[in-house]
C-alpha cells in the first residue's frame, strides 16, 4: 500500500482489514478498520515516511492527491471535516 522512501500519489482510507507498519525494517505498529494511509505524505509532501503491507485481505477507498487537493481547495468546509479526520486518526494510532 506504501514504501518507504517512495511516492505514493494519493491518500487511502482503510475500509477493512489490518495492515503493518514497518519504518527503517522494523515494524512500529499496525492499522486496522478506519485508518488513513499515506496521509503524512499527502499533508506534508514528498515520500512516504513508512511502508504499508496488509497483514489480512484488505478493501480500500484511494483518492489521487492532485485532485483531492483540488476538492479540498474549492470546498473549505470539506478542507476542515478532512483535517479533523486526520486529527482523530493519529490519536488513534498514538494511542494504541
């Protein structure tokens, strides 16, 4: 789904299924229903910053980045809703 180092294009939402989060080799955690995938790179720009490989059967919703952006840009309010998305996201993975 990622890999370290390299560009991801667009940001995922993890529908269903689990996923493990490796950095530098070593796994530093695991996601599972819910979780956002790629959104460091989407906010912040440039490579991912872990790899992402599913532990199980994954579904998933992608959007491109350049047109998410877009969106996003033309619908403050949907800009908003989305942060707090990101927000409520990493408290969940700071505190599992």
């Amino acid at each position: 789904m990622a890999e370290q180092g390299s560009v991801i294009g667009g940001l995922k939402l993890l529908y269903n299924g689990e996923v493990k989060v490796e950095r530098d080799g070593a796994e530093i955690g695991r996601a599972r229903d819910g979780a956002m995938i790629g959104e460091i790179s989407f906010i912040q720009g440039g490579p991912a910053t872990a790899t992402v490989q599913a532990t199980k059967p994954c579904r998933y919703v992608s959007w491109p980045g350049d047109e998410l952006r877009r969106l996003l840009t033309r619908n403050p309010s949907m800009d908003i809703a989305m942060k707090h998305v990101f927000s409520v996201d990493l408290m969940r993975k700071l505190t599992v």
